[in-house]
C-alpha cells in the first residue's frame, strides 16, 4: 500500500493561501522518497497573517517567486496521489486546503482515501496527554521541526507507521477495523470525512446498525 503524508502551511485564513507543501512517500512501509516546496499563494487571498508566520516562519517575500500550486500539483505528486491513502495530522485541514486549491486551479481531484493521524493517535495511544503533532512525535521518538512542512509531513507518515507496528496492522484498512476508525475519501463526487465510532469496548468498534450514507 502507497502512503502518501501531506502538510500543507498557509499565510492566513483563507484556504486557498497555502504557501508551503510536504510530501513524503511510502512504499511498502518504507519511506522512499520527499519533497517540500514553497508556493505562491493566489493575489487575491491578500496578505498573511502576522499569526500564521510567526507559526511557520514563512514570509509573503519568500514565496514571491515560488510556483503556484498548480505547478507544484501537477505531475509526480498528482499520479502519486491517485489510488494512495492520503496521511495528515488533523487531515480535516489538509484535505481542505488541498480541495480548495485544486478547485481553485480547476483541477481533477483526485481518487484516493485519506487517513487522519490524531484521530489514529488518540486510539493507539489514549495516554498521551494531548495527540498534537510535537507531543505524539515526542512520545514516539520521532524527530520534527514543527509547522515546517516537510517534517511534519515526514513526522506524520512515521506515526501512521509506529500505529501499525503497535497494533500489529498490515496496513491502513486493517488498522482501521482494529481501531474503530473509517478512512476519509476524496473523489470528484466530493469528501467522506475521516471518522472514529463513538463506541469503542475491549478493542473492537461498536457500531451501529443505523445505515451511512
């Protein structure tokens, strides 16, 4: 199974703003290869937030020159992204950003699942005192450069790997049936969010028999 980890950093609150992406690949468990670049942002979502560099370091001089998303989009990343389950830490944000340029650049979306790792982390390990990305990195050994997109995206993958280590997972489906956890999807038809049962006893979901759409 393809795993592909995604972080995106943006300059303010508009979705379209993103202006830095991580992309790390695994193949097989294995983490094979990475990419971070910065973006450019559309001129119309205006200017970044003082708030939003202060978290990511990123001014709106260094991407004066960056592509645009669409270039960055377009070729390996987009092929990888098809078919491959999609890693985010709090993948509710990522996979907003990622629809939002995508739609904004009018291009294909592509047809994939997507799986969020604090909703893993939270299963795997409930202990923790809080499943934020540099707390679960912590507790797992995993080193991170916070809110730089490339290692959080790096840092994401390995928690999704060191949860099926844990649980004895082969991969994202089976950790998902052990955990009580329904993966995400994004398809041209639109998102199935990534979602955990409300029910969870002695290590096996409770569902419900109420039909989902």
């Amino acid at each position: 199974m393809r795993y592909l980890a995604l972080d995106f950093e943006t300059g303010n609150a508009s979705r379209l703003s993103a202006c830095a992406l991580g992309v790390s690949i695994f193949e097989d468990n294995t983490l094979v290869a990475e990419q971070t670049t910065l973006i450019k942002p559309p001129a119309q979502v205006g200017k970044f937030h003082w708030g939003n560099v202060r978290v990511n370091h990123i001014k709106e001089s260094m991407v004066a020159d960056a592509p645009a998303f669409d270039e960055v989009w377009q070729g390996a990343i987009a092929e990888l992204a098809e078919g491959s389950v999609l890693v985010c830490h709090n993948a509710m944000f990522d996979t907003a950003v990622l629809c939002a340029c995508l739609a904004y650049y009018h291009l294909p979306v592509p047809e994939c699942r997507y799986v969020c790792t604090v909703k893993v982390a939270q299963r795997v390990w409930p202990q923790l005192q809080n499943h934020k990305l540099d707390t679960v990195s912590q507790a797992l050994g995993i080193e991170l450069n916070h809110h730089e997109a490339g290692s959080d995206a790096r840092a994401a993958g390995l928690i999704l790997q060191a949860a099926l280590r844990e649980t004895a997972s082969a991969d994202a489906d089976e950790l998902a049936e052990k955990i009580g956890m329904r993966l995400g999807r994004i398809s041209c038809m639109g998102t199935v969010p990534c979602s955990i049962a409300k029910e969870f006893q002695g290590g096996k979901a409770v569902r419900s028999t109420q039909s989902h759409v």
